[in-house]
C-alpha cells in the first residue's frame, strides 16, 4: 500500500474506528468547557486534532464533523453550520501529520497557525450567511464593530472578528494535542498504523 492509498483509505483499523467515538468526546467536553468559562476561545476541536495526528484526515475529518452533528443535535443548533469546518479542520491536519508537521513543538505551532487560517477562509463565509458576519464570540464580536465602524467591508470585518478567536484557539488546540500525542506510548502509536489489520469502514 502507497502512501497516498494509506492516507486516504476508507478501511480503518479497529482501533481507529474506537478512536471516533472518543474524539468526539474531548471535542464535546472542550466546549462545554470553555462555553462554561465563557473563554475567548472554542476547544471544540483538540479531539479531532488529535485523531488526525493519530488515525489520518479521515478518521479526523469524520470525528471533527459528527462532533457538530450530535453537538447541534444536543445543546447547540448553530454547531451544525460549522460541521464543515472540523471536518476542514481534521483533513488538513491529517495530511500534514502525515507529511511530517508533528515532529518538533516548533513545527506543531505553525501547524497551529495554519489550522487556524483554515478555520478562518471556512468560517468567514459561513459566518456572513448565516450570522451577518459576527461569530458570536464577545472578543471578535468588538473587532467586527470596530472595523464596521472604521467603514471597513462587511468581509473584512468578518475575517478579523474570526481571525481573532481562530488563530489563538487553533495554536493551543494543536499543542495540547501534540503534547498527548507524544506522550502516548509506542504501542499505542503502532495501534492506529495504516498499514496494519483494517477493517471496512
């Protein structure tokens, strides 16, 4: 098996078809966490990071978009705008673990930054449709303002209102889940290799 049959292949290991499940979990906690807080951040996507550096961009991007699926269908309907952007999300760090972004802490920061920009061109849109702009988080909400009233564009207004929270969140999200990845033992590692015992999906 090649590595692109590897990456992308829709036959999972046993392990990594528990490993959704549990994803999905952290990403749930995450949330309530920091809604609870009421953090500037959103948290809601350290399990389906963690699962992309694990299992790959499919277990990842799947983890990351049924999260807002039950999210949405439990506490919060306006998750399920934002399916698409876990799933963003999981795919983009599942393709770059597997090119090797996960070696070193300094890689996993740019790694984080380049997820949060993926939430960013992803949200944006989604944001303006659905939301006139405004994320709904008090940090970026007051940026939105402060460009609407400088005469900004709407677009730009919404860019810098999610680039606010996105950036910051996505930066801690990856290296909280850099620092469990390597931690985890060897053996738990060799459990989620690709290229080991599959199962069909």
């Amino acid at each position: 098996m090649n590595k692109k049959q590897s990456m992308w292949s829709l036959k999972l290991s046993a392990a990594a078809l528990v490993l959704i499940p549990v994803a999905i979990g952290i990403n749930y906690v995450g949330k309530l966490f920091a809604g609870a807080l009421k953090l500037p951040l959103w948290l809601d996507s350290i399990g389906t990071v963690l699962a992309s550096m694990l299992a790959g961009p499919v277990v990842g991007g799947i983890s990351g978009l049924v999260n807002n699926i039950i999210y949405g269908l439990t506490i919060d309907p306006i998750s399920f705008v934002y399916a698409l952007t876990n799933l963003g999300i999981g795919l983009v760090v599942g393709i770059l673990t597997f090119k090797g972004w996960v070696t070193n802490i300094g890689k996993a920061m740019i790694l984080g930054i380049i997820v949060g920009l993926t939430a960013v061109v992803i949200s944006t849109p989604l944001n303006i449709i659905f939301w006139g702009g405004q994320t709904g988080n008090v940090w970026g909400d007051s940026v939105f303002t402060y460009f609407l009233a400088h005469h900004s564009p709407l677009w730009i207004a919404s860019f810098f209102d999610e680039i606010i929270v996105d950036i910051p969140d996505k930066i801690i999200v990856v290296l909280v889940s850099y620092i469990i990845y390597k931690g985890l033992p060897k053996n738990t590692l060799q459990m989620f290799n690709r290229n080991q015992s599959i199962e069909r999906l």
